[in-house]
C-alpha cells in the first residue's frame, strides 16, 4: 500500500462575503480544524479531525518523510492554510516547495481533469444515447464517479446550514463538543480524498487504461511507450 497522507483544512469563510465571526478574510482564512486520513499497517484507512495545531504536527512528519506522498483537493489551498496556520511561513513554505519537487504533493481534482484530457472527455461525457453531459470536478462529483462515495456538499437550500459553511461558529470549541455533522463532514473528505487518489494510482490497470490505449493507439504521440507484444506501463 502506499504511503500516503490525506488532509484537508475547515477554515472561515474566504471574503468578500461576510464570514459567521462577523469579519471579511482574505484568501487564506483562519483555520478551524483539519482532517487527515492514511492506511495503517493492516491496510485499513485511519482517520481524524484535529485542531490546526495537531494538524501541523502530522504535516510535519509527513514532510520530513522522504516516502510519504500528501494528499489533497484543492491542495494548494490547504498548503498555504497550513503556512498561515504556522509559527514560520517561510520555513512551511519552503519546506513545501522541496515536496512538491519531490513530487510528493497531489490534488486528486487535478489528476482527474488530467485523466480526462488523456480519455478525450475533459468537461463533456457523451453517453451511448448520444447525449452528452458536462463533467464538473469537485470533489463531490469525483469521489462519485471513482469510488461511489456520495458527499454531503451545500446547495442554495442547505447553505445556510450545511456545516462547511459555518465552522467559524465552532472556532475555540473543543472538537469533541462539535455537532456530529461538523466532525464527520470534515473527516469524510480527507477519507474520501484518500480513496479517490488509490483508485487514480490505479489508473492504467482499469477502466482509464483501456479508454486512454485504444484513443492514443496509432497515433504518432503517444502517452506512454506501446509495443507489439506488451503494454508497457509508464513511469
């Protein structure tokens, strides 16, 4: 299995819209919690919701682990939560910079709006009816489209009291008085993530592998080497 690490911070509300605390944040609120989700040594996911300061410590071995791969959706949001989040930025930051080059960093929304560009399917899916349907890549929709997972995500009806909107309300609570919703909304997307990136991982051998091969085969670019005899799996 392997190792890797998904998280995913709660914050207040981005501005220019008022957040539940009464102020208007920048682009980098201040944190509330932060999930994190990883297998354990039989294989099972292990997951949490933990302070932003707990939050940093777990980062932090992770960081420091030259194996450890971490996971996000909208990752470069939460890299820079985590930064604000710190004692050090420039410390956090740099130490982030030599992770992504290490190519240890990943946004599972990323790679699958790559997948698509590869299936020839970026945006629209055209079904055996001839009809076609536009892809959106929220974490939502990609977690239904790769595990079956369905999450709880707000809409013009809930909004105003789905929890992702309103962790500024329980900001300086201790997490184990937080409403159950406000805990497993959290947890549920770092687990969530986690599973999206396996079955990404995952790619060449199922479904994507096939569509990607027969659109790419014949043409005089190919995405990964092909010979007569084999598939050759890329680097």
């Amino acid at each position: 299995m392997i190792n890797a690490l998904a998280f995913d911070y709660e914050s207040h509300l981005i501005g220019p819209d008022l957040c539940p605390c009464g102020e208007v944040h920048g682009q980098f609120p201040p944190a509330v919690c932060m999930s994190w989700a990883y297998f354990d040594a039989s294989g099972a996911i292990r997951s949490d919701v933990v302070t932003p300061a707990e939050g940093l410590a777990v980062l932090d071995e992770c960081l420091d682990d030259p194996t450890c791969h971490i996971v996000g959706a909208e990752t470069a949001f939460d890299v820079m939560v985590s930064c604000v989040s710190s004692d050090d930025f420039d410390r956090w930051i740099a130490r982030w910079v030599k992770a992504y080059d290490e190519h240890r960093v990943h946004d599972v929304l990323v790679r699958h709006k790559l997948l698509h560009l590869a299936a020839g399917t970026y945006r629209w899916e055209r079904h055996s009816s001839g009809k076609a349907f536009r892809i959106k890549y929220g974490l939502d929709t990609v977690s239904r489209q790769l595990t079956g997972r369905e999450l709880s995500k707000p809409t013009k009806e809930t909004a105003a009291t789905h929890p992702r909107l309103r962790y500024a309300e329980v900001d300086g609570i201790p997490i184990a008085e937080w409403p159950t919703d406000f805990v497993e909304y959290a947890r549920e997307d770092s687990v969530a993530t986690l599973e999206d990136f396996v079955e990404q991982e995952n790619w060449y051998d199922g479904r994507w592998g096939q569509i990607i091969e027969e659109l790419w085969a014949g043409q005089a670019v190919l995405p990964w080497a092909l010979t007569d005899d084999s598939r050759a799996k890329p680097d």
